[in-house]
C-alpha cells in the first residue's frame, strides 16, 4: 500500500490546513475546515477533488468552514458523535474504538475529551500518521475549556500508547511560545532545550515546526513528562500523582 499523501498549509493566523490524499482510491479529505478559501484553493492547486471532512471538534477555526465546502465539493463530513449537535453539516458520527476506511487506509477514532468535551482524534495507524486537532501540540497541549485535567491527562495517554515513530500533526503552529513554557519547568532537559533552538530557527525562516513526533513530545512536552522530577519540583508538586502534576503544569501555562 502506498502511503497516503498529506499536504499541510497555513491558514487564518496560526492554524494549519490538511489534505489527505489516496490518489488511486480517488479519495481526499480535510482534517478540520479552519477557513474556506485557503482549502478550496489548496484543491485547485493539487487539482484533488474534496471527499470527505474529518473534524476534530466544533471551535470555529476547526469546524467554521464545513458548510461553505460541503456546499462546493458534496463532501461527506465526519466527526465526533459526542458532540454532533455542534459540527455543522455532519453526516457520519464517529467515537472512541471506531475504525473506518479513507481509501485503502485504516483510520482509528480515538476520544479526547479535555480541551472540549466532544474532541476526538485520528490515527492512521498504517501510515504512522495522526491528526490530533487541539489535544497535542509540539511541547504543549491545548487549553481545558470544557473538561478536568483528570480527563485531558487521559486523553493524552491514549496518544503516547502510539509508537514513538509516528507523526503527529497538530492544528496549530504555537511551538516556539510553547518551547519558552516548556523551558521555564524543565530547564534541565538536554534535548528539549536543543529542540528549541531548533525551533527558532525554523520559525525565523517561517517554516512549520509541525509534524513532530509521539517519541519527540514524550522526550520534550511537559504535558507528557509529569514523571520528571525537574516539572514535579517545578510546579511545587511532592507526594502527589501524576495528574496533579499534569493540572499544575497547565494551571501555570495559563497564566504563563
Ligand atoms: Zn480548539
Ligand atoms: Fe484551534
């Protein structure tokens, strides 16, 4: 099988777009719908016609486009059952432990509640491939707008059951103010303070810093590391489990 082609630009001010592609299937799906223009031209530059939305969850700069490009393309749109009230034109409903075909390519549902609570991710676990919305991102993860930190820790430990090779595509290009949190918990850390150096010199030639990898973030995102001693002294954490260590490090980015 050939691996499915991912084609990843920018849109609105820190957002990415995605394209996944099976050009013998003659499928091709946007994860998210984060602004119309820049996905109906991103098709007409690929010249691939658009079959399928996967959302992640309902925020307007993941969901604000379905309509618009369900009313050009006739896509079918995809998304999480738990929150199907608020996905605009949603057609198929999908949830944990579900798996469907794009193509000829197993993708895997996985619920993540925490930054919404209807949020889900997918993983394509043949291309080694997954797309996480606002659950991950590099060296951070998103805000708990509508769920417990006990809920997103969760959430985030079904991500690391994946293998470390396997890329990660995040929604947003927030690394580099991500990378100075990190820092700020972990200065020990010897290869997240490598990473972000490289990180800056990635984003001062305005290139993505997006994927990364599961292997990269359990080595360098605080959000995956309250085991450390460093973070648990950081957030003044002694004695206490691994999910108050998660809420503290989050409690403080917020403020940060
Ligand atoms: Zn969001
Ligand atoms: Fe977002």
């Amino acid at each position: 099988m050939q691996s499915i082609e991912i084609h990843m630009f920018p849109c609105l001010r820190d957002n990415y777009g995605f394209l996944l592609h099976d050009e013998e299937a003659g499928v091709t799906a946007a994860v998210d719908t984060p602004e119309v223009q820049a996905i109906l031209e991103a098709l007409g530059e690929k010249n691939w016609k658009l079959t399928h939305i996967l959302n992640t969850h309902h925020h307007s700069d993941h969901a604000g486009g379905n309509i618009a490009i369900k009313e050009v393309t006739g896509c079918k749109i995809i998304g999480p059952r738990a929150d199907a009230s608020r996905i605009p034109g949603i057609d198929v409903l999908v949830g944990e432990g579900d798996e469907f075909k794009l193509g000829d390519h197993p993708i895997k549902v996985f619920d993540t509640p925490g930054h919404t609570r209807g949020h889900i991710v997918y993983h394509l676990p043949e291309d080694q491939v997954a797309f996480v919305g606002d659950t991950l991102f590099a060296m951070g993860c998103g805000r708990l707008f509508e769920g417990t930190p006990t809920q997103m820790w969760t959430s985030l430990q079904k991500l690391m059951q994946w293998p470390d090779e396997t890329r990660v595509y995040c929604a947003h290009e927030y690394t580099q103010a991500n990378a100075r949190f990190a820092l700020s918990v972990e200065p020990g850390n010897k290869m997240l303070s490598e990473r972000a150096r490289e990180v800056d010199a990635l984003r001062a030639r305005d290139e993505p810093t997006i994927p990364t990898t599961i292997g990269m973030e359990k080595a360098t995102n605080p959000f995956l590391r309250p085991m450390s001693p460093e973070i648990g002294a950081a957030v003044g954490a002694h004695d206490v489990d691994l999910t108050e260590v998660f809420a503290r490090t989050r409690a403080l980015k917020d403020v940060f």
